[in-house]
C-alpha cells in the first residue's frame, strides 16, 4: 500500500473511533456487520447518525457533503422539505391497506407523462422491477433467455447476478464473454438462460441473436453504464439496440434505476430519445423510500391483467411511499431543478478537469445528469474490461483522502459515481473541489510511483 494511502487510513480511523466501536457491536449480528454487502469495506465503513439536505454526520459528530446519497437515490436530497410534509401527513392516514388507493393512479400517470409508457406497476426496489420486467418479457415471448451486458448491475435476483464482475480467469473471449456467476447459489439453469454481450458492441450483440434465434425474450441495458463508473453509450448504441430486438422479435429493457430520475426528467427515453419495450425505476423516484416500478405500453402490460404473467407485493404501492413519490414528482423533479443540477455538475466536473490537468494525473472527470465520476484511466470507458484496468489503490486514496476533508464524494466503491441532489448549493461544488484540490497532488505522487514500478 502506498505511504500517502496508508496516512489517509490511519487519520479516518482517528477521526471515526465511534463507527469503528460501532461496526465491532454489530459484526456478531449480521454478516459483515452490514445489511447489504455494498455497506461493507475496509478497514470498517462509516457509520452515520443522520442526515438534511447535502449533508451528514457521522457517529462522531463529523458533518460530510454527501455526494455518495444513498448510492444515487437521493437527487432529492435528505429530508427534502416537500418529501416530509407529504410523509408526514399521510402517515396518521393508514400506512398500509392491501387495498387500492387514488394515490397509486395518481403516481401512475406522472410516470405516463414523463416516460414513453402506457401503464405501470409498481414494487419497492430496483431488484423488484427488473425481475418483474425480465418475467413479463419472458410471459410476452414466450422465450427464456436474457441478454445482459457484461459489467452491468440489475439487482440481486438470479437471472442478472451473472457476470456482475467476472474475473478475468473466468470471463471468457471478450467478444463473446463466458456468463460468470456473480455469487454462490445461483443454479447453474440460470446461466444457461443469460447471455452476456459486451457493452458498446453492437457486433457482438448481433452474433449472440444469430447463434439463439427465436430465443432471446429480452435485452436488459442500463442506458448508461453506471456500475463501472460511468460509461457512456456510443452515438446510435442504443437505437442499435432497439431495432436489433424488433428485428429479432425481442423486447428491449431499459433498467433506468438510476437514469430514470438523474439523466432527465423522462430519464434515458428521453435523454437518448430511444423507445424501450419496458423501463424499469427506482432509487430517486422514491426521494428516500423504498418506491420502484416498471412500465410498459398497454398491449405489453395486459398479459398482468389477462392473468398469463404473475405480478403482487404487499408492500407495493403503500400510500407512505406513494405520498413521497407524488411529491418527488410534482415539487422535486422540476425542469428548474434539472437546469441548477446541471448547471451545478458541469462546474464540478470542469473543476475536476482542471484540477486533474493541474497536477498531471492520468484520470479523466466525466458527467451525465446529476451523476459524475473520476476515473483513474487513461481515456474515457467504453465497456467493463476496460474499467477493470481502474487502479484501485490510488481509487482509495483518493476516496479516503476526500472523507477526511469532509466530503464523501460518491458511495465508496470504484465502480459508482458522484449524485448532485436538489439540496446541493455552488458553494457545496467549491468545497468538494477545494478538497480534491488538497488531494490531488498526493495522488499524483503515488500514481508517478507506481508508473515508475510497473516499468522497471
Ligand atoms: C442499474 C441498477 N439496477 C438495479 C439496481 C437494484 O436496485 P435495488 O438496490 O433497489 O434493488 C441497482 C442498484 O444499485 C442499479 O444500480
């Protein structure tokens, strides 16, 4: 480990004795100590007391800019104002039928509105929605086999936890990568029924629908790739895409449970003007409660109500959450908040440009909506393999380093991206970047020092 990192390590267990004591307290309870296994990483992960607006604090009492919010589901920021209230009133209402309610209709139509979809249903997570738009595609088809990036994360259900992050011994021809299991316990069935195409590889997507025809029931693509960072499609990928599954007789899923609400008011529809078979929501829509949904155009849709494809949950559609969707909705995502965000992450991500040029780090900064990253590579990502190549190390020296200046810049992990929620002020974007601006010279050392020991 490189000295400057091994600093960085020592002073956030300084500063973060109460998380420390705190993940000891709760490691005999729960594997890893954590309920999601995201929350865990070392030396322990930082626990937090609460949060408003951009901001948290820690058990210690530190207050952070939080730019990790809840892995990119919180554009609305903490305790959006808006959010509360609608909670708060609705709470004393009931907070669970098992019955419709007029909220649910009402939440429905905002989703109609702004995406290119004639009915919805919803759940509670992400996972939720692309499994229930996995079966409903399969229902459709009348096919079993799924065609998923390699890289890409759509939850934990069994037929997407296949090559999430393959190894390289495992991963096959990179054009037509071998399906990887992503975790003990997914039948070896399942990976026969997913097929993995690399990202931005229209060729490759082309050979895998002419060695299955008649088979494929779906496509499931995160518009932009953003569990590698962010990895932007090419000009016509993703319209590519599309006409490769009419011509194919498949249908195309967008899993925009971050583009959804981050990229766009009407998400990557709209950003890349492409028309999927189904999209699938969650994360931002909720503005910090568990809301998810998937949409689709009615002739799609109508074999739930012809009761060929199975769809129930008795959570779904509490009028807790709905409440918090409808305000998210009508008082969060505003154009205005879409033009101050943008506004807000063009800043963050020239400063970072000119900050990585400054001190000649082979990085490159890049954003797309609310959402942005570093990324310790040397040209932008157009695909998972070369992701792969981020130096991890120096990812955590930089992560670290930005912690202990009071900014936690995106959820830990190299894989993720910054969000910039409506809380977020200017001079929130000149703190973040006054931080990076401290550690980037550190960071570069290190980098230089280790170009220099992998040429000798
Ligand atoms: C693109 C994408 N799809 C699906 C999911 C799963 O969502 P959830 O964690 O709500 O199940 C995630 C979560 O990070 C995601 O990023």
């Amino acid at each position: 480990m490189h000295a400057e990192l091994q600093k960085e390590i020592e002073t956030f267990e300084k500063r973060t004795r109460k998380s420390y004591a705190a993940h000891q307290k709760a490691m005999p309870y729960m594997p890893l100590g954590v309920s999601s296994n995201f929350r865990s990483y070392e030396p322990y992960p930082l626990f937090i007391r609460d949060a408003q607006g951009g901001k948290v604090h820690d058990l210690d009492g530190h207050e952070y800019l939080d730019f990790n919010l809840c892995f990119g589901a919180l554009m609305a920021g903490h305790c959006h104002p808006a959010v509360v209230k609608a909670v708060q009133e609705r709470l004393h209402l009931g907070t669970m039928f098992g019955m419709p309610h007029e909220l649910e209709r009402e939440l429905a139509q905002e989703i109609c509105a702004r995406f290119p979809v004639e009915q919805v249903r919803f759940g509670n997570s992400g996972t939720e929605a692309t499994m229930h738009a996995i079966r409903l595609a399969r229902g459709v088809t009348g096919r079993d086999k799924v065609l998923k990036m390699e890289g890409a994360y759509h939850g934990v259900h069994d037929t997407v936890m296949v090559s999430v992050k393959p190894k390289a011994d495992a991963w096959g021809d990179p054009k037509s990568p071998n399906p990887v299991p992503a975790s003990g316990g997914v039948p070896a069935a399942t990976l026969q029924n997913t097929l993995i195409a690399p990202f931005n590889d229209l060729a490759a997507a082309e050979k895998i629908f002419a060695t299955n025809p008649k088979e494929i029931a779906a496509v499931i693509v995160e518009p932009v790739m953003m569990n590698v960072g962010i990895c932007m499609p090419e000009p016509g990928y993703l319209q590519v895409l599309r006409d490769l599954c009419t011509r194919n007789g498949a249908l195309l899923i967008f899993d925009e449970v971050k583009t959804g609400a981050k990229l766009a008011r009407g998400g990557a529809c709209e950003y890349f003007k492409v028309n999927p078979d189904l999209v699938c929501l969650a994360k931002s829509i909720g503005g910090g409660f568990p809301l998810a949904a998937f949409a689709a155009k009615k002739s799609i849709m109508d074999k739930i109500a012809e009761h060929k494809v199975f769809h129930a949950g008795t959570y779904n559609t509490n009028p807790v959450v709905m409440a918090a969707g409808l305000a998210v909705f009508r008082e969060v995502l505003t154009p205005k908040a879409y033009e101050q965000i943008n506004r807000l992450n063009t800043k963050l991500v020239d400063g970072h440009k000119q900050i990585i040029k400054k001190n000649g780090l082979t990085a490159y900064s890049t954003g797309a909506g609310a959402n942005g990253a570093m990324l310790l590579y040397s040209k932008p990502i157009r695909n998972y393999r070369d992701w792969i190549e981020v130096d991890v190390d120096l990812w955590r020296h930089y992560w670290f380093g930005m912690v202990n200046r009071g900014v936690i810049p995106q959820p830990y992990w190299w894989d993720e991206q910054w969000t910039i929620s409506v809380a977020h002020t200017e001079a929130d974007i000149d703190r973040h970047l006054e931080a990076f601006t401290d550690v980037a010279p550190a960071l570069a050392r290190a980098q230089q020092e280790h170009f220099a020991t992998v040429a000798q």
